[in-house]
C-alpha cells in the first residue's frame, strides 16, 4: 500500500490524515498515514503533506528534529508535497519574518497572516486550476498568508487579486485548509494528479 506522512510536530494533524485517507480510499488505494514527529520516517513515504498551525513552532521543530532536510530530499526526489496554510509558509522561499527557516521549496514570497486583519476566518468558493472538475472549492482561510510574489511557482487559484494556491514542480500548497472540507480534490490534485511529480509505490501500478 501506499505510504503517507503528515508532518506532526504541530498544527492539524489529525484533519490531514483523514482527508488522505479519502483521497486515496476515493482512487481505490490502500495507504497507511504515518505521523511524523521525529527523523527516519520520511524517506520511506511516497508522499506528505505539511499541516497548518503555527508556522514559527513548526519551523523551530522540523529543524530541530531533522525532518527538515528530509522533507527537502522528498521533494528534490519528485515526490508530492501538499503544504497548507502554516505548511506554505514554512516551505516557502521568504516568509519574511525571521523565526521562520524556510525549506525554499516553493519559489514565493509569503505574508504571514495577512487576510487576518480584516477577518480572522472566512470560507470562499475558489477556481482551481487542474481539479477534477469545474466545481468552486470550498476553501476556508483561517488567519491566512498572502502570497505576495511569486517566481517560477505556477499560480492554482487566487482569491480577493492575490494568489492562494500554487503549484511549485511536486510540491502544492495553499494559503487555504483543504484538510478541512470533506472535498478531497485539492490533496487529489496534490498527490495524484500532478504530472510533475511521482509516487513511488504507484510506478509500476496503472493510475
Ligand atoms: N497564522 C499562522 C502562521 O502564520 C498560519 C495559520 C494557519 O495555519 N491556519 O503560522
């Protein structure tokens, strides 16, 4: 079967392992979720997603657990990344703010928290580039980054004139929670969808 991770040092864990589920339930694929606390698990994963939460905790924690470089090796490898939210910022090239040591897997600039001084949380019927179908998604922003430039990043989706979801060769991330909504096409198009990136487990299976 397939094998996940959710990176879990902080942050929705336990939403990103369910909608994982879904997702791979919904494509007929066994998958088993491993939490991701400490070094050593992410090179047998096939794919990951990095959650929302607190972007300066989880930053401090992947690096101080060596997950970080781990986390760089997967996505230099070519398999998919979903990063959400907090998850963004942590992976982005700039978050501008220095408690945050970006991966610098996804070439844009991030602004943390800022749709949150206007409204903390709200819900927005997104067009996302590359679902499965045409449906508006359902995307809920809780004290949201904005993303503010973007380089070789291919833009997804944007909402209110700034980008909120892009697509950086295997990785995927939003500003949004995809984990959620019971929708499960942005984790679909995150980890199976994607041309640009490979599922190990899948290589020699017809998807
Ligand atoms: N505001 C959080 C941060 O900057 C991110 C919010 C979230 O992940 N919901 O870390």
């Amino acid at each position: 079967s397939l094998v996940a991770g959710v990176v879990a040092v902080q942050g929705d864990v336990e939403e990103h392992a369910s909608a994982i589920e879904r997702t791979a339930e919904s494509r007929g694929y066994e998958v088993d979720v491993r939490e991701i606390r400490e070094s050593g698990i992410v090179p047998a994963c096939d794919l990951l997603a990095m959650p929302g939460g607190e972007s300066t905790t989880i930053s401090r924690l992947v690096h101080s657990e060596g997950i970080a470089p781990e986390i760089v090796a997967h996505v230099e490898a070519g398999k998919p990344l979903l990063a959400t939210c907090a998850g963004l910022i942590v992976a982005s090239r700039d978050a501008a703010d220095d408690r945050v040591d970006e991966l610098e897997l996804i070439d844009v600039t991030v602004e943390r928290n800022a749709f949150g001084r206007q409204k903390d949380s709200f819900e927005a019927p997104l067009s996302v580039d590359g679902l499965a179908d045409e449906d508006p998604y359902p995307a809920v922003f809780i004290r949201a980054p904005a993303i503010e430039a973007v380089g070789s990043a291919d833009v997804l989706a944007s909402w209110d004139g700034r980008p909120v979801a892009v697509r950086d060769g295997p990785v995927v991330a939003t500003a949004f929670h995809p984990e959620l909504t019971p929708d499960s096409r942005v984790h679909g198009l995150a980890f199976f969808d994607n041309e640009a990136a490979f599922v190990p487990s899948l290589e020699n299976t017809v998807r």
